[in-house]
C-alpha cells in the first residue's frame, strides 16, 4: 500500500500537488479531475465510492511515478492541475467584484453535510443543500466555513431483503482513508474542545475538509479521553434517542463556537442551517456576559450576527426538549452562565412563562437572529403562519421570516456527459454563468444545439442510466443469492423514463402512482406509448411506514405485468442521485402539499434536459411556468387526507394520459419529438439560472449575510398569494 496523500518534504513535487489535488473535494466537480483517479484504477475508483484519496492511498509511488510518464496521462494531470490551482489561487470571484465586504467569515452551521458519496455524513435534502451552499460559496469567493459533525458510521447503506423490507448497514468510517486532516495545536498534538453535558465533560477532535477555497469543519467525539458512552455520541447521522440528540446538538452548537475560539476565528455571521445547531447562542451569550455585559447588551449583539434559515413546515418536525431534560442536560453550563433554568427555558418557550411547554430549538433560533427565512415563497407563507403566536399583534404577512428560495450547485450535479455537452456548445465557463439569465436565454435558439443533439443526448443519458441499473441489479442479486430475472432485459432506451429518487418520508407518498393499479398499469404497458418508472430512496430507520412504502414499491416490481418496468434502485445516494437525474426524462414529485418545504432534486434534472412533472409545491410552485415542465393539480386542497391522495392520484394519471406520454411519443418523419424538445429548451432558459446554488448563495450574501443591522422581514411578502390559501 502507498502512502499518499500523505507526502514528505522529499516527494516529487508532481506528486504533491497530485495529492493536494485528491484531498480537496474540488474534483468533485470537475470530472476532468475525477477522471484521473478513475483512470488510476477504475476497481478501487467503483468499490471505495469514487474516492479520490483511497486511490492515492492503494498505489504505490513506484507505479504513480511510471504513470505520469505516459504523455497522455500527464496531460490530463497538468490540466487539471493547473485548473484547481488557478480557482485557489487570487482569481476574481462574484464576492470580489461585489465588493462584498465582511468583518469576518460567514460560519454555516448544519448537522449534515452531503458533499460527495465517499463522505456519507448526510441523509438527505438539508445534507445536499449544506453541501451546495458550500460549493457554491468557494465558487463565489466568499469568505465561508462550514461547522458539521464527523458521523464515523455516517447514514446507514441500505439493502431490500427478500420481504421487500428495508436493512440498514452502518460500515465503519476511517478518517485516514478520506479527504480529512485533523486540527493539530501550532505546538503539535491535536486540537481538543470539550463541551458540558450534564455533569460531564466531553471532548472532541476536529476534522477539517477542504472544499475548494472553503473548509468545513467536521466535531468527533470519538475519543479514548470520553467515557465510552460519549465516544459514540457523533457515530451516526440523527442516531439513537433523544439523548444522543441533544448531545449532538450541544457539540454542534456549543462546541463550535468553542473550536471557532480555539483557532481565533470571529464570523462576521453564525448561519444555523435548521434548528440544530441554535444552542450556539447560548455560548454566545455566555461569552458576552462573561466579558461583563448584561443579559439584555448580551442579547442584541448576539442577535446581530445570527441568521436562522427553517426548513420544516409543519410543527412536529421542530426539535423538542422538555424542560426536565433541559434541566437536566445545562445544568453546569448554566450555572457557568449564571442563567436560572426557566430563564433559560423562555428561550425556547412561545409562551415563556408556561410551565409544561417544552423546549422548541426553531423558537430559539427565531428569538436570536437578526433575521430568519423560509426555503421557498410558499414555505415562507407557511413558516410565518407557523410562528404568528411567537409575535403578538403582528399582521402574518409581516411577521419576520423572509424566503430565499433553495437551489443546486449545477457543475456537481451534471453528469460527465452533460459537463462535454454544454462545454462543446456553451464554452467551459458556463460553469460561472449561473447567475445571468440572459445567457441562457440562447439554449431557446436552435443554432446552439440542434433537436437532434438534444434528442441524442437524451438518448444518451438514459441509456447509461439503464446500463447503471441493470448493473446495480446484478449486484443486488449476487448478494441476495437469488437469480432467474434477465437483467438485459430491464427497462428500454426507447420506453418513457419516470423518476422518483428523494427519502422515503411518508409525506412525500412514494407508492401514490400506484393506488389504482387498473388505471395505471394499461398505461404503462401500452405496446405504442410504453412508460417505465424508476424509484430510490431511503426510509429512516425507525419509520416503519416509511419502509411499508419501500415495501410496496418493491411488491410492483414484481408484479407479473410490471416486471422490468418497474424497478427499485438500493442505496439512495449522492452517485445513484447522479445517475437517475441525469437519464429521466420525466421527474416526478407528488408530494402531500404543502409539506415539501422547497425540494431541490427536481432542479438537478434541468442541465441534463430532463422534465419536471410535480404537485404545485415547494420550489415547483414558484418555477412552474405553464410550459416549463407540468404540474399535478394546481392549489387546492382538500382537508381530507384520503380525499386529497385520490384527487392527486386522478391528477397524476390525467396529466400523463393526456399531456406527457403522448407529446413524449408525438415523433415527426425523423424520428424526433419537436415538442417535447422545444419543452426542454424553455425548461433549461427559465430554470437553471434560477434554481442553483450560486443564486442561493448570492441572495443570501446580499440579503442576510452583508447587512449588519436588523433587516428581519424586509423579504417578506413577495409574491401575491393570499396567506390562507395552501391550509384550506
Ligand atoms: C437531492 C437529494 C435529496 C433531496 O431531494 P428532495 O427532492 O429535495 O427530497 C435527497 N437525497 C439525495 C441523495 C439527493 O441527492
């Protein structure tokens, strides 16, 4: 085995920067760079996730030395090199040219963070979004950190069994084999911080992950200095009970604060991306009090450099603690801060000076930050009627939860293909146009790329992804032992390609296609217009329904008439997330409105040419133009759970009947279908240069992250739905 990335003084220098390379997630997106590794050795490539720095780590300096001794190879590793040593180096960025001036950087707190499938330390959409807020901010060149924590058993890898039933598998991390370093004190030896918890003291170590200009910082309890039980408390991704909960929040919170004063960082901001991570303000207050402010001087400056970004919308998905194990849990630290329990419960209480209301994290949040927003328009209409009660005789339009709507970091999420594609036709710095609709606007045109190139690359990426998945279920089956189905026999080219790939969250009703089998199965097996449906996706290990769900989709694909046209893909990832969004044709998102906050997997569709067929929820409410893709139903609701699945059902299955299947299959002499093509066009120009991270990020910087006075509420009501509209 080698020993890279971890090189010497006396190492090539080639060879060096070859390892820099690998242990910064830059190449995450940029497969020019993800190529090399690739090339190194395809089997350590596949079986370790795409990691970059495991196929350092496996060659030998003998063999990496006779490697780039290969003219062609050498010229790639140049390129790519001088590429991310350029982006590093002093270019102009957005931040630059904006004149973005902060005291400080903008620290990003978040319990997760989906950067790339090696590092699995995140479940799902807030994970990604974490992880494309900081891509896109090292694009931007804004001063950033990120604070997370370092999940040694990450999200559990999931695999069916014979029952359709859902198994977790939490395989062991090690740091050694990731893009990791640890924090080391300037004298040498690592970096400790501790945290109260109760009457303990626990310690963490600190994991720094470099992505692109930025680092995260990923919190590790991990520790023979912990009592055994505290050496497991960061182990998995919202592991365990309510006590591992609270814990992991204290060391989210608390604890990064403490390590951002033990390497003197001072942010000019404290994001909390969602409520997790809100204890930090009581370490903030802490810190004010001891320098001899009062609790109320304490307050209004930790208010001015707090932002709160919700996500949930609907109240029992809201952190809660009761005031037992508050108690409990703070009492040393509380008693450090000279702070009574029920002072210290008001925090987090509507109603502060009622007894039974618990600890809610989002009403800490929302009490201590300058200024709070929602994930979309429609959530940020929600998220205001949610908290009306937290401010008394403010009209809900007014109350202060603005909205900046999610996107996705683009270059990550477009397929190898796709990168060549736009390249050829667009230019290589397409990649740093997201933020100008008017360049885009050119994609409507057909001088750019003609239908036939369109069509093909459709044709294209779906084919990968169907040789992708007729792999992937090989795989599965050796495992399982079973055998009997033609794998080359699943899913065509030629047929439609629907996909559903998101968690299994009940709310988001994955089987609701299904509900009327003699409605829908005709419709697929239709021999002229035939469709096929492509489902992941991951329930959370304690939600049984979630998993009925898993299991009644995986019941549809073996039924005698479905077989090979309905199938379920193990695993839900970043990488399958990768494959499926790049060869649908058709994203479907039929969520129980309105319930999905924004959801982002629909947008990472729109580089590929893909459509988005989704209930007016979320981002769709707001993206949906009338041509750009379809819509499910428009928005009505109906009180009744049952009531509204069917006419959500009825309205699925009428807007495929009578709209997508045949403009799908609607071919001229050639062979290509004009409309559907000229759907993708409008698509691509109106969406992607809104529906990205680089606009996220932007908006944030100039709405929530640049101004230093109270701007709280100033974004409220920007469009014109009535409030009441959506809950009826
Ligand atoms: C994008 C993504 C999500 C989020 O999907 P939603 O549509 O927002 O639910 C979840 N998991 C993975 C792996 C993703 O890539």
């Amino acid at each position: 085995m080698g020993t890279f990335p971890r090189t010497t003084n006396d190492t090539d220098p080639l060879l060096q920067r070859l390892a820099a390379l690998a242990s910064n997630l830059w190449w995450a997106w940029n497969p020019e760079a993800q190529e090399i590794f690739r090339d190194l050795s395809p089997q350590v490539w596949e079986r370790s996730h795409h990691n970059a720095v495991e196929v350092l780590r496996e060659a030998s300096e003998a063999e990496l030395r006779a490697r780039l001794r290969d003219p062609d190879f050498l010229r790639k590793v140049k390129r790519a090199l001088n590429e991310f040593e350029d982006y590093l180096g002093n270019r102009a960025t957005w931040a630059s040219r904006h004149s973005l001036r902060l005291k400080g950087p903008v620290v990003y707190f978040s319990a997760e963070f989906g950067l790339h499938e090696s590092l699995p330390i995140y479940s799902g959409g807030l994970g990604v979004l974490s992880g494309d807020h900081a891509k896109s901010a090292s694009d931007l060149g804004i001063p950033f950190l990120g604070i997370g924590l370092f999940y040694r058993q990450g999200y559990f890898q999931q695999h069916i069994d014979p029952n359709g039933w859902q198994q977790e598998l939490y395989p062991v991390q090690e740091p050694e084999r990731l893009p990791l370093e640890l924090v080391t004190l300037p004298e040498g030896g690592r970096l400790l911080n501790s945290v109260e918890i109760g009457h303990s003291t626990v310690f963490f170590q600190t994991w720094r992950l470099k992505v692109g200009r930025t680092n995260v910082y990923l919190l590790d309890t991990n520790l023979p200095e912990n009592d055994q039980h505290f050496q497991g408390l960061t182990a998995n991704v919202y592991g365990g009970n309510i006590d591992t909960r609270i814990g992991q929040e204290i060391i989210l919170g608390i604890g990064g604060v403490r390590l951002l004063r033990s390497m003197k960082i001072y942010p000019a901001v404290y994001h909390m991306n969602e409520g997790h991570s809100a204890f930090l303000v009581f370490e903030m207050l802490k810190e004010k009090i001891a320098e001899g402010k009062t609790i109320e001087e304490a307050e209004v400056i930790v208010r001015s450099q707090c932002v709160f970004t919700t996500h949930t919308p609907v109240p029992a998905g809201h952190d809660r603690f009761s005031s037992e194990m508050m108690d409990h849990t703070f009492s040393r630290f509380r008693n450090a801060m000279g702070l009574s329990h029920d002072n210290m419960m008001a925090y987090g209480r509507i109603n502060g000076t009622e007894a039974a209301e618990p600890f809610t994290m989002t009403v800490l949040a929302l009490r201590m930050s300058r200024a709070a927003n929602a994930v979309s328009k429609l959530h940020g209409h929600v998220s205001r009627e949610m908290w009306q009660h937290l401010y008394p005789g403010i009209p809900i339009e007014k109350v202060p939860i603005g909205s900046v709507t999610n996107g996705v970091h683009t270059p990550g999420w477009a397929s190898a293909k796709a990168h060549e594609f736009w390249n050829k036709r667009l230019g290589y710095d397409w990649t740093n146009k997201l933020l100008e609709p008017k360049y885009w606007k050119k994609i409507e045109q057909n001088g750019l790329a003609s239908d036939e190139e369109l069509w093909a690359l459709r044709y294209s990426l779906r084919r990968d992804l169907i040789e992708f998945i007729r792999q992937r279920l090989r795989e599965q089956y050796v495992r399982t032992g079973e055998s009997g189905t033609s794998f080359d026999r699943v899913l065509s080219p030629d047929r439609l390609t629907i996909c559903f790939a998101r968690r299994f969250a009940t709310y988001k009703r994955a089987p609701l296609i299904f509900r009327k089998l003699d409605r829908i199965i005709p419709m697929l097996i239709n021999p002229e217009r035939p469709a096929q449906l492509v489902f992941a996706g991951k329930a959370h290990p304690r939600d049984n329904e979630g998993k009925k769900f898993i299991q009644k989709i995986i019941e549809m694909t073996r039924h005698p008439q479905l077989q090979g046209r309905v199938v379920f893909v193990e695993n839900y990832d970043m990488n399958v997330a990768r494959h499926l969004v790049a060869g649908a044709d058709v994203w479907l998102n039929n969520p129980r409105r309105p319930l999905e906050a924004s959801g982002t997997s629909g947008m990472k569709v729109l580089i590929h040419g893909g459509l988005n067929l989704s209930i007016m929820d979320g981002w769709w409410r707001e993206g949906f133009d009338g041509t750009n893709g379809w819509s499910i139903g428009s928005d009505e609701s109906q009180p009744d759970l049952e009531a509204q699945d069917e006419k959500d059902f009825e309205n699925l299955v009428t807007i495929l009947e009578s709209r997508v299947i045949g403009e799908y299959y609607d071919r001229d002499k050639t062979g290509i279908p004009r409309a559907w093509i000229r759907r993708i066009r409008h698509s691509m120009r109106t969406l992607i240069p809104v529906y990205n991270s680089d606009r996220m990020v932007a908006e944030y910087a100039t709405e929530y992250y640049r101004t230093s006075q109270q701007m709280i509420g100033t974004k409220s009501v920007i469009d014109n739905l009535a409030p009441r509209e959506y809950l009826k």
